[in-house]
C-alpha cells in the first residue's frame, strides 16, 4: 500500500490531495471549512476521503484551512445521505420520515456537541439544508447546480407540490426531490434517494445536470456536522497501547500518518522510548504493564460515559455499539505529559435505534436500524427481527373502550414461530377502509397446530372507519398479511456490547482472539455464577473458580494486558490477584440476565423514563477500578513488586537446585 507520511497537525496537505472549501469564502476571512480530495480517484474509495459511513450519514475526511491553503485542523464532515435508509427491517422504516430523521439529526447535532464542545464546529447546516453540492475538481470550488439559465435547483419539501405533482410528501417519506422554486409554473423534479418513485413530473439526474466530470458530495442537500477528527479507531489504540505499532489512517489504497504526538506511533521502539508511556525504556517495562492496566481502564470508562451521555440525551438505546463505534484523538502538550496519557475516546457512531410508538403499551420498544450482518458485539440468540408474509385469522373483537380497541388471533407460517410474551408483533391488514397497523403480544394457548401463534393487540385507538371494518372481519382470515416479531430490546443490549468491548481491551492479544476470550469470560461467568450457590461476593467466587479450573488463568489472566509481560504467573505478581477478580467481575456483570450479580436481568430491563440509569453502576465499577489501578503507580509500587520477584525468582532457583 501507498503511505502517505508526514502530515502536519497543523501543516500542509498530503502530496496528491486538496482541499475544496464547502462555501464560498468572502475575501479577508482567514478560516474555510473544506472536504480532502485525491486529485486523481483511487480505485477502492474514488475522490472522496470517506472515513465511515451508516445507513444514513457518510462521513468525510475534511479541514479547517487558512486563506493559504495551510491546515489548521483535521475535522470530519458528516453528511445526511438516505440511500441506506431503505435495506433496514421493515417496521424501522415504517418509523422513519424525512421530518422525523431532519429532527434526529439535529438532535445528534446537538448532542455531539455537548459531548464535545470544543471539538465541534457549527456551520448552522446541522439544521439548515444546505444548497446540494458538487464539487469541480479542475476548479478547485464546490458547485451548487443551475439549469441553462443559471436557475438554482433546491431540495423541495413543499409536501402540497410534491403530492400535487403524484410524488411522495417529504415530511411523511424517505425520498427526496429537487426542485427550481422560482420557476413553480414549470416545475421538474429530480429524485435524489435511491428508489424514489417517478412519474410525469420527474426527470432524471443526468438529463437535466451537465455534471457527469463533477464529484457528487451531497446531491440529496443532506444536513451536515463538522467536527475534529480523532484519527485512530478504538481497536488500533488498544493494540498501541498493548505495544503495537499504528499502521495509519486508512482511506482506500493509502494510508495517512500525522506528527505531532502521532509522530512515532508508527514504529514500536518510538512507541517504547519516545514518551508515549510514563516509564520508558527496558528497565520500566513492569512499570508500563500497570500503566497499560490503568490507561486501558480510564479509556473504557472513557467509552461508557460518551454511551450514557448520548442515551441520556437521545432517551434511545444505541443498539449498534461495537468498537467501530469509538475513535481516539492525542494531544500534543508542551508540559511533557506522555501522549497516552493525553488521549480522548470519541464517540463516532451514533445510535441508530428508534423508538416504536405503540399508544398504551406496557413497554417500550426499540428498533434496530442495523440488523443485516451478524456482530459479536450483539447477543446471537436475540434481537433478529423476523419477519415476513403470514396469514392471520381474526378470532375475536372485544368492545372497545376508553384505551381502545383490542383484537384476539391466529397467525398462521410454514415454519414455527418462536416469540416470547415480551415480544412485539407487528401485523399490517388491508381493510375495506384501508390499511390498518396493529400491534400485539403472542400468548400461550393449548390445540395450535405446527406453525401457529395465537396473539392478542394491545389496546389501539383507530378511527371509527378502521374500527367497523376490524369489527366487520371477525371470523375472516387474511392471507399474505405482512408482518414483523420485534423483540423487546433496550440499553442492556448496549451493556453486553460493552462488556464484548472491555474483553477486546483488556484480554484480546495475539495468542487470544476475540471469540475464543469471549466464550472463555462467559464460560467464567456461568461457573461464578453456580459456585457457593451464588452467594457471596463475585470476585471470591471468581477465586475460586480460578482455583478449580487452571486453564482460566492462561486464557484470562492480566498478562494478556501487554506484549511485554506474556507471562501468566509474572503478570500475577505485578497486578494484586484481588485487583484482577474485581476487573473480571467487573466484566460479567455487564452481560445481561446470565447470572444474579448481572446488572440488568434481561435485554428489555431498562426504566422507561430514564434509559441512562443502567449505565451508572457499571460507571462506578470502572471508576473504582482505575483509582485503584492509578494508585499502584503513584504509590511506586511498580518498583517493589519488580524487585520482589526478582528476589523470588532467585529463592525458587536456589530451592530448586
């Protein structure tokens, strides 16, 4: 791969890239916010430096560059794009409009930039729409588009124009059109989401556009945010940390390196010696294994308080969290300050959960956006929305009430249906009045054939038209009928994805992978959970365990924590045995429901009104924690545990001779 070395923080552009600013900049102002582009497209990524993307936001490489075109700031410039919006579940983008994801938009804007003050730059399109957008390489200039005679098109979210024209609203739609506002006598449309409906009013991109040598950067005038860029992904920190070398900023077939306090993360003697750590050298390497301890411990905490910062603001469960979901940034600091010990976790994935709104549910539920590839970050055996064609049989309309009307029913599959009484059905009936969204819980129920579930709605208010017509089927059977299980799911999903995150961090090396030291704390966590019956504190009943069952110390002992000290036993003497069964207690009680010290008791346990709660315990763990771990460096204690086992070595030789 090409290497692309030497980037100044501040400093100029990388050989081969330029800016493009995203607006006009009048003369005498100094700063320009702009988007990086490779002057000839790579292959894999095209001209765009894309960082990241989710189904509806990319994320770019972007800028702040003085009038001389010098970088003053590394940003991200997050871009509102829709065209993912359409492969989530079914009942996801039923919940979901142009009005409703402009809102949440905004409200991530908003919420980002509590997280982050300092490091968010406000444009005002975090809630404006700005002008769509090419950019004109050979110029240099991003391009808004105009028609022959210099008529600006603009995003329309006039719903009476587009519905006047047969074209879907944009307040109650996910496509988006546009539009030349001054010439509403003649209008055009041009749809701009992929799989927008067309009709006699809509006319294709490329007909109307003679842009096909300019770069589309956000064609849809998607909502934008800016913030500082943190460079390296969660992971790639924990493996520096761990004594790794950094391999980069990856973007296509390149690869980025910056200075700064970046400067030496790419080789592992610069890591070693050149004031990454607080101890350098050979003869600090126990004093970095318990600085490493420590370091891996605040980056956590790190993480989990951007998590319940975001829910808190949100009141929606992430229900994407993996370490994909973090970066870190480093600080350069003229005091010395070692440039770990600089480090800031960003939280650089938002959720992609809403909130299903079922009007007199005992629950809330939640809807996962991402649900077509499996993670280890989310619990295999929950969470997949099923769903489908069914036929359902109406049994019985009860009288409705003052909560409203309830219905009782017969689904009918090929296959057996698996559902819990806490899950959510989703059922769509076409009526004579139309189409009719009900929502119910299946229930236990004697004489069903293979394949059948019985359910029952939960109280609906529907009109009086949708009402009788309900009333009317009593009896009918609707083949074909589309319908959807939605799981009840909520922040305990984000606690278990944290405790995968804290296995990755704290006992993932080159000889434990992932997967295997995931099914080992499980494993651990099953065995604490039966030992004494129970009872007692975890971390003695961990003890214990460790005690009966020594393959638990090689697969989750503290020496997986650095690469300089891979010795079971060694690492045992640096890190107090008690320190480590609180860590690993602290551990398993982020998976929910698989034990009694488990903090939730399943994956729907989470108060209604307060969704954050379920963070604060787990806060106050690791908090505990890394006090305890930062005062075995304060206290030196670093230095007497290394001579102490010097010294015991030697007994043992002795004995042993």
């Amino acid at each position: 791969m090409t290497s692309v070395r030497g980037v100044e923080i501040p400093g100029q552009l990388p050989d081969g890239h330029r800016m493009i600013p995203l607006h006009e900049v009048p003369d005498g102002v100094p700063m320009r916010l702009g988007v990086i582009v490779r002057e000839s497209a790579d292959p894999v990524g095209g001209n765009l430096v894309l960082l990241r993307s989710s189904p509806d936001t990319h994320v770019y490489l972007g800028c702040l560059a003085d009038a001389g075109g010098r970088v003053k700031e590394w940003v991200e410039v997050w871009v509102q794009n829709l065209d993912g919006v359409k492969d989530g579940p079914l009942a996801y983008r039923e919940s979901l409009s142009n009005r409703i994801l402009d809102e949440r938009w905004s409200k991530l804007a908003e919420a980002l930039r509590e997280l982050e003050p300092e490091g968010f730059i406000q444009t005002g399109w975090e809630v404006t729409h700005p002008a769509p957008t090419f950019l004109n390489l050979a110029k240099g200039t991003a391009v808004h588009p105009v028609d022959a005679s210099g008529v600006q098109w603009e995003l329309c979210r006039d719903d009476q124009l587009l519905t006047s024209a047969g074209l879907p609203p944009y307040s109650t739609s996910t496509f988006r059109y546009l539009h030349q506002p001054a010439l509403r006598d003649k209008t055009r449309f041009i749809p701009v989401v992929a799989g927008a409906p067309v009709g006699h009013s809509t006319v294709p991109c490329d007909s109307v556009l003679e842009y096909k040598s300019l770069v589309p950067f956000n064609p849809q005038a998607g909502l934008i945010i800016a913030r500082e860029l943190s460079p390296i992904g969660f992971e790639d920190y924990v493996d520096l940390l761990a004594g790794r070398a950094w391999r980069g900023l990856e973007h296509g077939k390149a690869r980025m390196f910056f200075t700064g306090a970046y400067r030496f993360l790419n080789d592992t003697e610069g890591i070693r010696d050149g004031g990454a750590y607080l101890f350098l050298g050979q003869r600090g390497r126990a004093g970095r294994f318990l600085e490493v301890f420590h370091l891996k411990l605040e980056l956590l905490l790190d993480a989990i308080r951007q998590v319940r910062a975001f829910v808190q603001h949100q009141q929606l469960p992430m229900l994407n969290l993996s370490a994909d979901s973090f970066r870190v940034r480093l600080t350069q600091t003229g005091s010395g300050l070692p440039a770990f010990w600089t480090a800031r976790c960003q939280l650089a994935k938002p959720g992609q959960s809403c909130a299903l709104q079922v009007k007199t549910s005992d629950f809330r539920y939640f809807l996962r956006g991402e649900t077509s590839s499996a993670t280890v970050y989310f619990p295999e055996h929950i969470g997949a929305n099923v769903r489908g064609n069914v036929t359902v049989r109406i049994r019985k309309v009860l009288p409705a009430d003052r909560e409203g009307l309830v219905l009782e029913g017969t689904l009918v599959t090929e296959e057996k249906l698996s559902a819990s009484p806490y899950d959510l059905i989703w059922i769509q009936l076409t009526l004579s009045s139309g189409c009719v969204d009900l929502y119910g819980h299946p229930y236990a129920a004697e004489g069903l054939a293979y394949g059948e579930v019985r359910f029952r709605t939960v109280p609906q208010r529907l009109s009086e038209t949708h009402s009788a017509a309900l009333r009317s089927s009593e009896g009918a059977t609707f083949p074909s009928a589309p319908f959807e299980v939605i799981p009840l799911l909520s922040t305990p999903c984000d606690l278990y994805a944290l405790g995968v995150l804290a296995v990755r961090t704290l006992l993932v090396d080159d000889k434990a992978p992932l997967a295997i030291a995931l099914d080992e704390i499980l494993s651990l966590a099953r065995q604490a959970s039966q030992e004494n019956g129970g009872k007692g504190p975890l971390e003695m009943r961990i003890q214990s365990v460790f005690g009966a069952e020594s393959r638990y110390v090689a697969s989750l002992g503290s020496h997986h924590l650095f690469a300089e000290v891979n010795d079971a036993t060694e690492a045992f003497r640096l890190i107090p045995s008690e320190l480590w069964w609180s860590t690993l207690a602290a551990i398993i009680r982020l998976f929910p429901g698989i034990g009694p010290d488990s903090h939730c008791r399943d994956y729907g346990d989470a108060p209604s009104l307060a969704l954050e709660a379920n963070f604060d315990p787990v806060i106050k763990d690791f908090h505990d924690l890394a006090r305890r771990s930062r005062s075995l460096i304060i206290v030196d204690w670093t230095a007497n545990r290394e001579i102490h086992s010097v010294i015991k070595s030697y007994l043992e030789q002795n004995e042993g001779g």
